[in-house]
C-alpha cells in the first residue's frame, strides 16, 4: 500500500511526496518536542496495522 503511486483513474489524483517531508502533523514526545510527522512514519504504521488485522467472524443465527 502506497499513497505514492498515481491513481488510473482521471479524476482522482495522488502528489507523490518526499518520505521525509512533513505531512502536515505533529507529535508531542515524552519531553514536550513536537515531531513532524512523516510519510515514512504514517508508512510504518500502515505496515504495522497491517501486520495486526484480524479478520471479522460473521455470526451465526
């Protein structure tokens, strides 16, 4: 998954940007810095999510 590749599609369209470039976030660390958040970071936590999902078990009636 890869919000870098262009879309088919000719109405939709995705900007690749740099990994390191800030996404337009923040976070607060234990020492009250803020840390822009990253392409890179939101990657890893996507591969992380991903690595985590369990999948729904329909009911049974």
């Amino acid at each position: 998954m890869s919000l870098q590749t262009t879309a088919t599609s000719p109405d939709r369209r995705v900007i690749p940007m740099k990994q390191e470039q800030p996404v337009g976030g923040a976070i607060i660390d234990a020492q009250g810095r803020e840390i822009p958040i990253t392409e890179t970071m939101i990657q890893q936590a996507c591969r992380e999510l991903h690595k985590a999902w369990v999948a729904a078990v329909p009911k049974q009636a």
